[in-house]
C-alpha cells in the first residue's frame, strides 16, 4: 500500500483516484470505505488502512452504505486506457518509462493490480502473453513463431515461463488445459469467474474467505493453468448476470464444469433443480440425493460449490426457515432470496 501519509491525504481529500488502491476501516463507527468517500472524515488515529476489502471484512468491518465499497467501483482515469493498451498489444512490454510518459507512476500500478488481481502488472502482462502463446500454439503456430510474437527474448526463457504456468511444455501445449479467469463487478460485490472450453468452473465473490482454496482446487482438479483471459463463456456470464441482477433472468444457459466427488455432484445437480424464487432445507436436500442422514454432509457439499448463484447454494436454508450459512456471506444471501422472491411474484 501507499504510505501512510499519503493514503491519510488521499481520504482526508475524497481522491477517487486512490480508489481501488486502498480502503480504511473506522474503529468507532466499525465500518470500512473506499478513500473518495463523502462522509465525515474520521480522525487519522482512528482509521486503519486495508490494501484489499477483503481483508477489511475479515477483520470486522462492515461496508459502508453511502460508498458501498463492495460494489461497482470506479477504477482510477489511468486504468482503462492501459487495460485497453494490454488487450490491443498483448504481446507487447510495457516498461516502467513508458508507464510514466502516460503519466502513472509504477509503484502505484503496481499496487492497483496487486489488490485488485492478485498479481503485480508485470505478472498479469506477462500470464497475458503466456495465454495468447497458449491459444496459438494449439491452433497450430509454430513454437518459434510464438516465443518471439508474444515478447520473449530465448526459446528457454519462454519454455520454463510456459511450463510454469500451464504445467507443460510448449510442445505439448494441445495436452494442456486453460481457465480463463475475469473480474465482474455485481451489485453485490466483486465477483471472480473461470471458465475453461467445456463451460464455467468458477463463481466466486472475492471477498470470500475460501476463494484461495476455491482456486487451488480447481487447479487440480482440472490440471489446468488459471490465467486472466477472456472467453466467450465469461462474456455470456457476464450478460446473463446483469439480466439476473436487473431481475429479468430466471434460468442461466451457460455449460457449467464442476468437477467434484460423486456426492458433491448429486447435491449441486439437486441445487440446480430448486425453482427460481424457492428455497429447500438441507434435510430436503438429502433426501433428494437419496441419503436422507447426510444433512450435515450436504452442508459441506454446499459450502464447497464453487460456482455461486449460477449453482444456486443459497437457495437451501434451516429446516427452522432461518436462512442458515453462506460463503458470500448471509447479508448476500437475503439480497439474493430477496431479487429471486420479487422476480418470481412479478410473473
């Protein structure tokens, strides 16, 4: 993060330009907001700083209503034109000078991607290049034709890279698997998706205490690389969220691959077959499965569903009606019941 000076001038001054970059939690109030906040500024001794909302919510804090720093967020003037830069010319190398004829300083680009992707810039054009090699060499291009079309300077500098990364070498990049990964910004909160050729893997809110885990499973399990690239299963989850959110989706259309043990299997399948606007309880669940005894085995089969509301886990609740637990947390899950409830009673 920023020094502490500067992330102090930054709120004390609402600099939306810092957004992204850091939050700040308030000890007296309990909450967490994003630097360009219009609330009353909290005094510096009060405020702690947090590199990633995440690590703000582990540590108590709730989301400001007036910011909602868990919402769509407003990336930094700087971020599009280089985001767009990086899609245009993949394969190109975009140095520490030349980020600052476009007048950004490194450090805080750094920063920026490190909180935002979980990788520094230079690691996130660089999976980039390794991506696009990826999809060229199984369409056919020639090794050589790749190394030095996505910017590396040696055939072993770009085979350990490749290896690294996708678990092959580039000669046997068609044996290889890839999971495209992308950020969607949801009402709820930032959310991260996977998805490999056979359908979406992943659906996770990223402030979720499990996503590391989430994301090393799948790696396994598909033996695949995740790399943050685009796919036309991301843009279709994407649009048919949107309609979902806005309440004009009751059913998504997109392949879904979620691999898992035989019993985890059935409990999403009978997750998937719960009616848009209902809710079932665990024992239901169980009984669907055909293991009537296995309610709290259905529990962890649920928290261990990596595909969120597509695979609609928080559709299952206490056989009391309370609503029970959720990964994304419960505010997410009343939200969620709450738009599907409305949907439903609109029709």
């Amino acid at each position: 993060m920023p020094a502490r000076e500067e992330m102090e001038r930054a709120y004390q001054h609402s600099d939306a330009s810092y957004d992204g970059v850091f939050y700040l939690g308030v000890r007296t109030t309990g909450i967490f907001c994003r630097p360009s906040c219009s609330a009353r500024k909290p005094k510096p001794e009060n405020v702690e700083f947090f590199g990633i909302a995440k690590d703000a919510v582990f540590a108590g804090y709730r989301p400001c209503l007036r910011c909602r720093p868990l919402e769509d967020s407003q990336a930094p003037p700087w971020v599009a034109p280089l985001m767009d830069r990086i899609e245009r010319q993949p394969d190109e190398r975009i140095r520490e000078r030349e980020l600052r004829q476009l007048g950004v300083e490194p450090a805080r680009v750094r920063r920026y991607f490190e909180a935002r992707y979980g990788l520094t810039f230079q690691a996130y054009c660089r999976a980039r290049r390794l991506s696009r090699a990826f999809e060229r060499i199984r369409e056919g291009e020639a090794i050589d034709d790749a190394v030095f079309e996505t910017g590396y300077d040696s055939h072993s500098g770009f085979r350990d890279a490749f290896q690294k990364a996708f678990g092959v070498t580039p000669g046997r990049a068609a044996e290889g698997r890839q999971v495209s990964l992308a950020w969607i910004e949801t009402p709820l909160g930032p959310m991260i998706a996977g998805a490999s050729d056979a359908g979406l893997c992943l659906l996770e809110f990223t402030d979720r205490r499990m996503i590391e885990a989430q994301l090393t499973t799948l790696r396994k399990r598909l033996k695949a690389a995740l790399v943050p690239a685009d796919h036309p299963h991301l843009q279709t989850v994407r649009e048919e969220l949107a309609q979902y959110f806005a309440g004009t989706l009751q059913t998504f259309s997109m392949p879904l691959e979620a691999p898992g043990t035989p019993f985890e299997t059935r409990c999403w399948q009978a997750l998937c077959e719960i009616p848009y606007g209902e809710t079932r309880s665990y024992a239901d669940v169980a009984r669907t499965v055909g293991s009537p005894a296995a309610v709290r085995a259905v529990g962890r089969a649920n928290g261990m569903n990596r595909i969120a509301i597509v695979i609609p886990c928080h559709r299952v609740v206490n056989k009391s009606g309370e609503l029970g637990g959720y990964g994304g947390g419960l505010w997410r899950k009343r939200r969620l019941l709450h738009l599907e409830r409305a949907g439903a009673s609109n029709r």
